[in-house]
C-alpha cells in the first residue's frame, strides 16, 4: 500500500514539474523571499527534467508492483 502512495506521489509531483514547473516553484520555492519574482529560465528547464525523472521512477515503481 506504501508502494502505491509513493507511485501516486511520485506521478503527480513529476506531472507539475513537467507540464506546470511555475507552479511547482510558487509551492517551494516563493515563500522563501520576499522579493520573489518569477522562476528564471534555468529553474523550469531543471525542474522539467527533474519532473522527467520523478515520472520514470513513478513508472518504475508502478512496473515493480504489478508485474514482478
């Protein structure tokens, strides 16, 4: 059942950074300044491949699961 919740996680966290890193950097990243602007243009493209990375270890896990 843990497996489970950390694929669900793991999905939904790698679907935000993929498709929406802006919103991804306003829940971790805004809070922590007062004069925060928008995310600079490195932020999105590493968060991107991050939210790839998070989405293949999703997969992964949902493969370890149901077929081995």
């Amino acid at each position: 059942m843990e497996m489970i919740l950390l694929a669900i996680i793991l999905l939904i966290a790698g679907l935000v950074m993929t498709i929406k890193p802006d919103i991804w950097w306003q829940l971790t990243e805004s809070w922590k300044s007062y004069s925060a602007g928008d995310p600079s243009d490195f932020y999105i493209k590493v968060t991107r491949i991050g939210g790839i990375v998070f989405l293949v270890m999703a997969l992964m896990v949902f493969v370890l699961l149901f077929f081995i």
